[in-house]
C-alpha cells in the first residue's frame, strides 16, 4: 500500500463508535478481542496477518490498531514501520512476547504508539487504549450507551429500560442479554455464546425462555418480534432502531 495518508479522505468511516483493526493469527485470541472490545463499546474488525490488514486499511477508516508483532509473512514490526513511513496517522499498539524486550524497543522505534506483554489482562488494554484515544483526541468507547428500542431506551447503567416516566427494570440475566446481543447489532450471537455470557445451562431450552421473557418486556408484539430475531438453527440477531 502507497501513500496511505492521502488515501484518508476515500476511507469508509463505518461507525461513530471508535473503529479497533486487530491484527493477529492466533484465531483464538481474535475472537476473545472482538468480543470483549465489543461488549466495551468499540466497533472492532480483525485481520489475520499484515496482507489481509493492509487490504483494510484501504478502504476502512480506523481509530486505532491492535497487532501481534509475530505472524507469518511480514511480521507486526515490518508492518508498522512500514504503514508508518507511509504516513499513516493511526495509533498502532503492539501485542509481544513478555520476554521480546528488543522486540518492544525496535518496535516504539518503529513508530508503535504503545506495546502490551503477552499474556495480559484485558482491562489493562481496554486502559491503554483508552490512553491512546484520548491523546489522539479520539472520544473514548462508552460503556453506558444509551441504546433505542422503538419507544424504549436501554439505560445500561441502571439496566432498565426506559420511556419517558416509565422504567422498566431488567433482571441480570435480561440486561446481560441485551447487551451482548447489541454489543453485535445484525450479527448472529449463538445461543451457546448467550449461555456463556450469562452463566446459564446451554440447554437450547434455557436461553429460549430467557429471550421470550424479554421479548415480552421489549416487543409491542413477542409474537412477532421487530428487534429480537430467531435465525432458525444459529441463535439470535438484534436489530435496534
């Protein structure tokens, strides 16, 4: 990719949430990102080596990127001091080896906003990245976003929901639910997914009972949902206003 910077003005800005570019190829570990940066408010897109996030970022619009720096083919290092010497203006934050003290040197040395050790806890990058965006004058993820539901408004910080006077309170479960379901707005969030995010049986039946529940609460009519929809064998899928 040539010239990346003066390609800024044709990227596709997707979201006004902030928009993460995970580059790893550990399949494992993308996944785990995409979900937790998800649930913490971020739209987040994955790349499973520099070829595949090169092509991203030549259509996309990103905020900041998260990149292993060992992968097959061209490595994270490469990769940044390369999008770097190309002028690209976003914040990129290393992930290495705890051991790799050169490799976090060479690193920052090639332009790296910021490296985080492997094995690390998740809360510590959600910091660090909140870090990041806000030197760069990024507004940082909200956790407490008020999210649309026809006449209703989900207020996950008091994890009600909400019309004007009237408030309709949420059980744990319910509220856990919602927000993992619109943490992946017009995605398919199996149901297996949904049982482990709510620390219930993965029984099919189980979280069946808790949609309708809540169906019942959201839905001017459950029986034929607008927001909360069954894709038959897969799971579910929200689609808010």
């Amino acid at each position: 990719m040539s010239n990346v910077q003066a390609q800024t003005d044709k990227l596709i800005r997707l979201s006004q949430l902030p928009h993460i570019l995970v580059v790893d190829d550990d399949e494992r570990l993308r996944q785990l990102l995409s979900r937790f940066l998800s649930e913490k408010g971020f739209l987040v897109t994955t790349a499973v080596d520099a070829a595949e996030a090169r092509q991203m970022l030549n259509y996309f619009q990103y905020d900041l990127i998260v990149m292993d720096v060992m992968m097959p083919g061209e490595d994270g290092l490469s990769l940044t001091k390369s999008l770097k010497a190309d002028k690209l203006q976003t914040p990129v934050l290393l992930l290495t080896a705890r051991g790799e003290i050169e490799a976090r040197i060479q690193g920052l040395e090639a332009g790296a906003d910021d490296y985080l050790p492997k094995p690390f806890e998740p809360r510590e990058l959600l910091l660090r990245l909140h870090a990041i965006l806000r030197r760069m004058g990024t507004k940082p993820a909200v956790q407490n976003e008020a999210i649309r539901f026809g006449r209703w408004t989900l207020d996950l910080a008091r994890s009600e929901l909400v019309d004007g006077a009237d408030r309709l309170p949420l059980t744990p479960v319910e509220h856990t639910l919602l927000k993992a379901l619109s943490g992946k707005k017009g995605e398919v969030v199996s149901r297996e997914e949904l049982a482990r995010l709510c620390e219930l049986d993965a029984a099919e039946r189980t979280i069946d009972v808790q949609i309708t529940r809540l169906r019942k609460k959201l839905e001017e009519d459950p029986k034929l949902p607008k927001y909360i929809q069954t894709v038959r064998g897969k799971g579910y899928v929200l689609w808010p206003d």
